[in-house]
C-alpha cells in the first residue's frame, strides 16, 4: 500500500493506510472475477469507433493569458513551481 | 413579465435541500426580451461566472474562464444558468454523500439520499418547476439520481455530446446528458446540447441525431438483472412491463451472462483513468495551491493532493494506480477493455432481436443515510450493477420514472443501440402520456 501510495502522490497516515488497503483487498478481491471472463482480444479504448480529426493549426487567441497568468503562482511573469530534484 | 426565479428563492430551496454547489447572484436576465429559460450544470461542467469545483476542495477558488461547449450552446439558446449543481467530488459516488460542499438531500425525504454523482442535479429537477439540468454520467451518475429523486435523466451515446468544458472522469467512459421534468423537455433540449465540436474529437464521428423513427415494439429484460432487487423495486417493474405491454410493447426474458462481469471492468477501467486524470491536480494549475515552495517536488505534489483530496478520491487513485502498476495491468486494465468489448457484443445481439433492453434503474429504493453509513465500499460500487452496464458500452439509455413506494419514486432504464436515441424517446414520449410523474411538495 505505501508503494502504491508513493506512485499515486498521496501521503497516507498509519490510520490510512490500514483502511485503505482492507478496502482495496475487499474491492481486487471481487475483480478477480476478470479472470473467469473470455478474453476476446478486443481492446478498443473508446466503446464507439473514432477517428483522428485533423484540421490545419490556425492561430488564435481565445484565452486571456493574462487571465491565467493570474490564476497561477507567478512570479515577474514566470510560473513558480518546486524544485525538480 | 414577473420573474419567478430569484437568488432568494433558490437560496431558501437550497438551504433546505442543498442542491448547489454555488447559486447565480443575478437573475435579472431572466426578465429580458426574447423569453429565456433556467437551467443548471453539474459543477464538472465549466461555466464563466461560476466556479467550478466538481465537489472537490482541491478545485476550491478555480474560476474557467471560458464555457464548455454545453454551457455555451444552452446559453446561445436564451437559457439562464441559474446555479452549479452539487455532486459527488468528480463524480466519485453512488449516494452524493462524497462533496466537499455538502450533501444534497432526496426532496421527498430529507432523511435519504438524492442519489449520485449528479444529485444536485435531479434534486432540483424534481425541486422547481420547468428546471432542466446539464449533468454527467460515467457509470450511472444521470440514471441513479433520477430514479431517486423520480426525474427523467437521460444519458445519450457516448460521443454524442461534446466534452469540451468538461472536468474528466474516465474519459473512455464520461458523458453529458439531461435530467428533466418532461420528454417534451428532453426532446427540446437533446438537440441543443448534442452534435460534432471540433474541440472534442469523441464527437466529431457521430451521425445525425433524430428524434422520431420506428414505434418500438419489443424490449428484451436480461434475467441476471432481476436479482437482488428490493421487492418493492421489482414489484413496481412487474407492474410496469404490464403497462407497457397495453401499449403494445411486448417484453422477453432473455439471458445476458456477461453482465456478471460488467460492474468489476467498469471499476477497473474508471479507476484507472481516473487515476490518470487527477495527475493533474498538483497545486499549480487549478484551484488551491500547494504549501512551501522550496519542498521537492513529489513533496509538494503529494503534500496537496493528500491534503485535498476527500477519501473516495484517494480509494479510487489508489485503486486505479494498482490496477495500471507493472504484472497487474494484463490481468485487470486489458481484460476489462476486452469484457467491454464483450458486453456490446452481447447488448447488441440481444437488439437485434428486441429494440431495447430494459431492467429496474436501482436495485431499491433511495436509501437512509443512517444506511449509507454503514455499507462497506464495495457494497456501495456494487449497487450500481445495473447502471454501469449501459455506461461501460457507450450506448444511450434513460431512466423513467415508473412507480412509488409510499411516497418514493421507482425508476426503470431502458438501453438502445449506439446512436439510437431516437428508439428511447419513443418509449418515453408513450410511457409519460400514461404515466403520470409526481413532484414533490416544496417549501423553501
């Protein structure tokens, strides 16, 4: 569970942890029905066929960058974020 | 003309009955020449002047600045967004018992839950008089609250309504669609809010909605479906195959084995996305941001998503990250993309035969959050065995009122073909000029 969480970004209690994982248990516990089914081969991501949609990049403001300047941390027109390392 | 919507009259429903997530402060456009109508939108729908937080607080403060698609279209159409309706944190929920801004609560008993995720939705369909409310289903979160709150929801095909605007779910899987009072509301408003934008590819392959067709003449009802039902549940749709039988629809029981493998494909898949999807809430871009900046990255990622984050959203990360980790992805996220491919497989052999499926909506009636309280996780994603099917499939289906027990409603769901929206509305259009829908007594 603590190397799950650790994937997931989530910092869990002791309390959380002992929750979580008897829920998970219960709940991977009942999936396992999967492996009852046929297997058809088919693993399409959407339920409807979709096609690419491609339209020549056209340049447009629609969007006040302003706007979401000043919805994020910024600092002298630059995103402030943590550090990468 | 005297406006009988006000801020004051939707505040006094709502302290009553909480079915905002946030209301319009000004409503005088209502008064404005040409004639306008009110509608509200899940707050997963984006709206200009509205947050939009999807019942979570880590989307606390987030204003779009521009309209989803639906929003726009129904605004176009000289309609009023009145108000963002409550739900549970994206979508995460059966009973709407998951929001960080309250609970909704069952406007025919303030003791029950108005049902999920788009509670506050149906909840105030039922509450206000010529109400129509954009909401969202992933795996039964339009048909489970109207069959709770006795509304009409209706979930077209998946693709048939533009996403743009929308705060994701499981992409594979989400949908917007309609709660209503009437199917001459349904009729009016699928047509606005349905077609292809440019901004949502899923939307761009459809082919062009019709409202009239065919009379359907035969359902097919999946045996598998008719257990574990609360005998009133069952009762009431008893009754209702007889009424539907006097108008000339004939019912057949049928088997549909797969079914038995739809609500744990379902998990499986929606999880997973899901977890993807809330990769993105990191206290950067949207909504509350994260605390000391000269922490480590993942220590801040982590340090606001665990503060944030309700527990439903953390079970469900957790559970979609196992489920993708390296050994378990064949054995649970393949399988269930090929069990989906299965169940459409079956849906639609079974239509060839009969128009439509149809089956109960839930397996019982609104349950007591005293109730609620006292079920497992598990036992809670299990009561959306018979909503998750259709959803998983993409195909269209609708939730019509069909009985009371005492005063609570009863739903029934019917299932149709992809792109057939047109089958459901005939059913609906027939069953309502027999069947008459009950709203409940408000006071605000």
């Amino acid at each position: 569970m603590k190397s799950v969480a650790r994937n997931a970004r989530l910092k869990l209690t002791e309390a959380e942890i002992r929750e979580f994982a008897k829920d998970l248990e219960d709940v991977l516990s009942y999936f396992s029905i999967l492996d009852k089914a046929p297997d058809t081969g088919k693993h399409d991501f959407n339920s409807v066929p979709v096609s690419n949609v491609l339209r020549e990049d056209e340049v447009s403001r629609e969007i006040n960058a302003e706007m979401l300047r000043d919805s994020m941390d910024t600092y002298q027109d630059m995103v402030r974020g943590p550090k990468l390392t | 003309m005297t406006c009988l919507i006000s801020t004051e009259k939707l505040t006094a429903l709502n302290d009553k009955y909480r079915p905002f997530a946030e209301i319009a402060q000004d409503l005088k456009e209502m008064n404005e020449y040409p004639p306008k109508f009110h509608f509200s939108a899940k707050d997963n729908i984006c709206a200009t002047g509205f947050q939009a937080r999807a019942g979570s607080k880590i989307l606390e403060g987030y204003r779009p600045p521009f309209d989803a698609t639906v929003v726009r279209k129904m605004r176009e159409a000289n309609g009023i967004l009145i108000g963002k309706t409550n739900m549970d944190e994206f979508g995460f929920g059966t009973f709407c018992t998951n929001s960080a801004f309250g609970i909704p609560l069952n406007p025919y008993d303030l003791e029950r839950t108005c049902g999920g995720s788009s509670g506050g939705a149906a909840a105030i369909t039922a509450l206000l008089d010529k109400h129509v409310a954009l909401a969202e289903s992933t795996g039964g979160s339009i048909s489970c609250p109207a069959s709770f709150c006795g509304v009409i929801g209706f979930t077209p095909t998946y693709g048939r309504v533009s996403r743009y605007g929308l705060i994701d779910y499981a992409n594979s899987l989400d949908k917007i669609g309609l709660v209503t009072r009437s199917v001459a509301d349904l009729k009016r408003f699928l047509p606005v809010i349905s077609g292809p934008d440019r901004r949502d590819p899923t939307s761009c392959v459809q082919p062009e909605l019709r409202l009239d067709g065919p009379k359907v003449k035969s359902v097919a009802i999946p045996e598998e479906a008719l257990q574990n039902l609360d005998p009133a549940v069952l009762r009431a749709f008893e009754t209702a195959l007889d009424k539907l039988s006097e108008m000339g629809i004939e019912a057949h029981r049928v088997s549909m084995p797969s079914l038995g493998f739809a609500l744990a494909a379902y998990y499986v898949l929606a999880t997973s996305e899901a977890s993807t999807n809330l990769a993105r809430y990191k206290g950067m871009l949207f909504g509350v941001r994260g605390g000391k900046i000269d922490q480590s990255f993942n220590d801040y990622f982590s340090e606001v998503r665990s503060a944030n984050f309700g527990k439903e959203a953390k079970r469900r990360v957790l559970l979609g990250t196992y489920t993708r980790m390296v050994g378990f992805r064949d054995r649970y996220y393949l399988k269930a993309l090929a069990v989906r491919q299965l169940i459409i497989k079956e849906y639609q052999g079974l239509m060839e035969k009969d128009d439509l499926i149809i089956t109960p909506t839930m397996p019982f009636i609104a349950p007591r959050f005293t109730e609620i309280a006292k079920m497992k996780p598990l036992e809670i994603y299990q009561a959306d065995f018979l909503t998750v099917p259709p959803n998983l499939t993409g195909m269209p289906h609708i939730s019509l009122p069909c009985g009371y027990e005492d005063k609570m409603p009863i739903g029934m769901q019917l299932v149709a073909p992809h792109w057939e929206e047109r089958r459901l509305l005939d059913v609906a259009e027939r069953w309502c000029d027999d069947f008459k829908i009950r709203f409940p007594e408000v006071s605000g």
